[in-house]
C-alpha cells in the first residue's frame, strides 16, 4: 500500500474523483483547502492585486492505493495535467 496526497483547485474535484475511480481506487478521502501563496516579493508594478498573500481554494485528496494501482494512478494524473 502508498499513500496517495492530491491537491488540485477547486474547480477539477469532479475530474480528480472520477479519475481515481477509473484508476481502481475505491476508496478515498477529499476535503476542501485554502492555498496560498506569498508574493511579498514580487515587483509590486507586477502584482495587479497589490496584496501579499494570494489564496486558491482548493482540494486535497488522499487514499491509501494498493502498489499495484500506483502506476495506473500517476499516469491518470500525468494525462490529466497534459491536457490542461
């Protein structure tokens, strides 16, 4: 067994869900998280929203995922993220 950590924006929860599923993992675990971002140095001529800290809503997933499944999962993820 590996444990198994995701995170991804908010907006892909139903994309990462079904692609466990279709990886063979059965059961897992989401939850919701506010990334953040720290920006204090940037150029602040760069920075549009003149603030330090930027935050994302996001989701974590995790599940532990027999090693065998592992493979199945990271290239799941790795087509995933190509097509974004």
């Amino acid at each position: 067994m590996k444990l198994l950590i995701l995170t991804a924006v908010s907006e892909f929860e139903t994309d990462i869900k079904i692609l466990l599923k279709k990886s063979g993992v059965q059961v897992f675990s989401c939850q919701e998280v506010t990334g953040y971002k720290d920006v204090s140095n940037t150029n602040i001529e760069g920075n549009w929203f003149a603030g330090e800290m930027i935050s994302t809503k996001s989701i974590l997933c995790y599940a532990f995922v027999p090693t065998e499944n592992v493979d199945e999962v990271l290239n799941h993820i790795e087509a995933f993220n190509d097509a974004q």
